[in-house]
C-alpha cells in the first residue's frame, strides 16, 4: 500500500485525503516537509523555529485540506502556508540575526584583517561556507531574503514569487537585485568572494537547473 | 541617443535581473549582451552577482531532516474508562469480602440485628433451616436470582474488558445447583475478576512506564538543543565582542 502511495500524484493523494485517507496524506508529508523546512530554515534562518513552522504548516494543511479547491498545486498551497506562519513568526519575534551589525556601523570596517602567510582557503575552510553564507542571508531584510530563497532555491518565476509576496513583479526584482547586491558586499567583506571563480557571463541552463534543485 | 540607451540599461535593474536568471525574451537577451560587451560596469556587476549566487549553493539546511507524520485526533485519544459501576469503586478485596459475607450469610441464614440489647448474630443453619422450610425456600428464591444477576453482572463486566470469554461453568445456575458448587463458583468468579484487574494494572503502569520515559528522553534532546542554542548564541556573541574591539583598536591606533 506505501509502495502504491509513493506512485500516486499530488492531486490524487490530495482526494484521498479529502475523503479522509490519512495514509495519503502522510504520504504528501512525507513527499513535502524537507522542502518545507528547507525553506522556512531559509526564511527564518533558525532550525528549531524552522522545525516548528514545518509541523505547523503540515497542522493547517490537515485541517484545511477539505478546503483545497485544488486552484493552485498543493505545493504552492504549502508553500504559502509556510510563507505566511514564516512571516508572522518575524514579525513577532523581532529576532536579531546572528552578527546583526549596527547602521552605523561600515560592513567594511569589521572585515577581518588578513592574516600574512596563510591563504584564503585556510582561512575561510569550505564546510564553513554554508555558515558564511547563513550568517550573511540574516543580515538582509526578510523580504528581500525571501524573494531570494523563493528565487533561488524553489525556482519560482518573478511571477509566481509576486503572487506570494503580494506584489509587483517589479517590486520582486527589486528585491532580489537589492538582497543579492547586499549579500554581495557581506561576502565580500567575509573575504568570500576571493575564493569564487565567476563565469563570464550568467549561469546556463544546466546550473540554473543544479541550483533550483538544491532545497 | 545610443548613450541614452546605454545609460537606460545600465539602470534597468529589472532587466538585468531578467537576464540573470534567464527570464527575458530573446531580443532583450541579446541587447543586454551587446550591452555588456561594452560596458565593464555592468559586466562586473552581472558577474560579481552571479558568484554570489554560485555560493548560495552552500547553504543546505540542517540535518536531519524533519521526518513526522500527522495523526488525527481520535486516533491517539486516550480511551474512555467505563463509567464508574460499584465494581470499580471499590477495592477488589473489598468486593471479595462483602461477596463472601452476603453468599455466607444467604447460605448459613445468618440472622443479623441491631437493636436495643445488642448486635444479635444468630445462625439458622441446620434445623432452624428445616424448621423454617416456607420461609427458608423464599429466602432461597431470593439469593439464588441475586446470585444469577451478580454472574450475569460479572460476565457482562469480563466481557466489556474484552480481554477473553468469563470462565465457563459446568452449568448455570438452577434450582438443582448444590449451594457448595455455587460458592464455588462465585469464588472462581471473584478470583478471575481480581486476576483480570491485576493485569489490567500492570498494563496501565506499563503505558505510564512507558510514556514517563519518552517524555524524559524528550526533555533531554529539548535540553540538549536548548545548550547547544545558547552555546551557539554565546560563540556569536563573542565573535562579535572581538570584532567590535578589533574595530576598536583599529579605530584608536588609526587616532
């Protein structure tokens, strides 16, 4: 029976669910909550509260599943559910990022001195990478980080990104040119952009697609 | 006017944006790329963002992994206890004695008042039986269909456990029955009731065991998240003290 869930669609597993098949519907948990913590994680940047949002989202989907009309996927249903408890949890915590750094202080100025005679690689060790990136992602404003996750990691379109956000799509582009340009210079300032090799021109279709996988 | 175009694209965000992640037309592709061929600003610029976008490769999520299923309500909820009969109120031991006492007093025609001179016990028990035969084959009648009702009551009782059919007896209950079968009988019956309410209790602390156990493995991974939480909080806290005084520092000698 697992093995005949696992083969169903989405939306199949969505019927049965409505008809109060709770095997289908753990089934669409199992399918959909590492995405879903991968991206309130993102989003909030903190695990325990990410891991709480998850569960959550999956708390309202089971409740209001007999309400899902089936408009949109039901990943995109998810996806907003989580967006929106995401969202609510920053606005009520209010919580600093880690090495929240102060307006009135230059980024630039509190970039570690280099250190004569070791490289860069030694300095910077590559496990530690995701960390720089984790910490340089929560100095960026939510909205503007989420755009990029949605962006960068669920491979949302522009579009699709405004429908979750609830604005322009000029306004979603905005966003992301502003949080990368910011993420920039905290790398930079990390001395992280030393150790990229950049391609001459935009990413092609096969890393565009290697990156939307990542979650 | 080919300056104007040139400035219009240097400021189009949106459209670099567009052509960094690869959704534009192909006419507008191919004016950004004849754009950048002349422009090193914005060439550096598509290429410092698009490594900054290569290292975001490194951010994966922590593991593990959630991995929880949902489960309705009522199929987690604790079942209802029965409601409350005199069986359960009471301590086994209790019933047992009050059973024997009433069975006893049934059979031996125990006789026992209160009254101005005293507690009289009195038995009736061999000629006082037979002295009294109208009067003893009623009161017979009587605990006969009382002890028909407790079996039945105590059946019903086993049954409603669910946990296997009441002992069987050899016959029921008739006029024919001796009165030793009988009491034996109850007594079969009082000694499976309390059987069945021990077991009954040792499954009960089995489950308490249980879930005691798996809350307190639960506190201590909480616990053990909570340290490492705050250790991480405070490793954050440090690294940004030694930043500030290296700003400081520099600040001062910079002075």
């Amino acid at each position: 029976m697992p093995g005949a869930l696992m083969a169903c669609t989405d939306e199949e597993l969505v019927s049965r669910s409505v008809s109060g098949d709770h095997d289908s519907f753990n089934q669409l948990v199992v399918r959909w909550q590492r995405p879903i913590f991968a991206l309130a994680y993102r989003v909030i940047g903190h695990e325990e509260d990410a891991r709480d949002i998850c569960q959550e989202t999956f708390l309202r989907a089971f409740r209001g599943i007999k309400g899902f009309k089936g408009e949109a996927k039901f990943s995109s249903w998810l996806y907003r559910i989580a967006l929106n408890l995401c969202r609510d949890k920053n606005r009520s915590a209010q919580r600093s990022p880690l090495n929240k750094v102060s307006d009135d202080v230059d980024v630039l100025d509190l970039a570690p001195a280099d250190v004569a005679g070791s490289s860069l690689e030694d300095q910077v060790g590559w496990s530690e990478l995701g960390s720089e990136v984790s910490r340089a992602m929560m100095t960026i404003p939510d909205e503007q980080r989420t755009a990029i996750v949605l962006k960068e990691y669920q491979g949302l379109t522009f579009r699709e990104i405004a429908d979750f956000q609830g604005c322009p799509v000029s306004t979603v582009k905005t966003r992301v040119y502003q949080g990368l340009t910011r993420l920039r210079q905290e790398l930079e300032s990390r001395g992280i952009d030393r150790v990229a090799t950049f391609p001459s021109r935009a990413p092609d279709a096969g890393t565009r697609q290697r990156m939307r996988r990542v979650t | 006017m080919m300056d104007n175009r040139r400035d219009d694209i240097c400021n189009d965000k949106s459209l670099l944006m567009s052509y960094l992640y690869d959704e534009c037309g192909l006419d507008e592709r191919e004016r950004v790329e004849a754009h950048l061929s002349v422009c090193a600003s914005c060439r550096d610029e598509v290429q410092a963002l698009t490594g900054v976008r290569s290292r975001l490769v490194d951010w994966t999520p922590p593991e593990p992994a959630p991995d929880f299923r949902v489960v309705p309500a009522d199929a987690v909820a604790v079942p209802r206890s029965r409601p409350w009969t005199f069986w359960q109120a009471a301590p086994v031991w209790s019933l047992a004695a009050a059973l024997v006492l009433v069975v006893v007093t049934l059979v031996a025609n125990l006789e026992i008042r209160y009254g101005d001179d005293g507690l009289v016990v009195r038995s009736a028990w061999s000629d006082a039986v037979s002295s009294s035969e109208p009067t003893q084959s009623g009161t017979e009648a009587i605990w006969r269909a009382e002890l028909a009702t407790l079996e039945s009551e105590l059946r019903r009782d086993f049954e409603t456990f669910g946990s296997g059919a009441p002992p069987q007896t050899s016959e029921t209950i008739g006029s024919e029955v001796s009165e030793e079968s009988v009491l034996v009988r109850v007594q079969r019956l009082i000694e499976e009731s309390e059987r069945r309410q021990q077991r009954e209790l040792a499954q009960r602390f089995a489950v308490l065991l249980r879930e005691a156990d798996a809350q307190r493995q639960a506190d201590l991974v909480r616990i053990d998240q909570q340290m490492d939480r705050h250790q991480h909080l405070f490793d954050a806290e440090v690294v940004q003290h030694g930043e500030l005084m290296d700003y400081l520092v520099r600040v001062s000698s910079g002075r």
